[in-house]
C-alpha cells in the first residue's frame, strides 16, 4: 500500500484555498452562479483540509516516540558491558 504525504496534500490545499480566495474576487461581477460554484469549491478544500489535519493528528499520535527506543538500547548495552 502506497504511503501518502499527508503533509503535501495539506499544502496543495492551503495553495487551493488561495487561489479560490483569490477568484472569488476577481470574479465577484461574474454572476451568482460562478461564485456559488466557487464558494462551493472553497468549502470543500476546507472540508478537505480538516480531513487531513485530523489524519494528520491520528499519525501522530500512532507514532512511537523516539526517545524511549534509545533509552531502551542504553539500558541494555549498560546491562551487557
């Protein structure tokens, strides 16, 4: 199974939002029917966003902790020497 770069994603999105934010301005003589298809764009990156950030904080918490590896490897080279 393919890993997936959460982190990359996140950052796609973010730019996304930009980009919309940005149209969203630019486009606001367009009609109601542009910038409603542009807000409804906009509120799913933020969906999106949050879908990531709360894989992102599951990741995490999932992760061993670095420190108590080493600390086991000091104990057990203290134990042979």
């Amino acid at each position: 199974m393919p890993s997936v770069n959460l982190e990359l994603q996140l950052k796609f999105l973010n730019e996304l939002d930009t980009a919309l934010a940005e149209a969203l301005g630019r486009y606001t003589d367009e009609g109601a029917e542009k910038l409603a298809e542009l807000e409804y764009m906009q509120r799913e990156v933020t969906r999106a966003r949050r879908v990531i950030n709360d894989r992102l904080k599951v990741t995490d918490a999932e992760k061993p902790s670095r420190r108590a590896p080493q600390k086991d490897e000091a104990f057990r080279e203290a134990a042979f020497s």
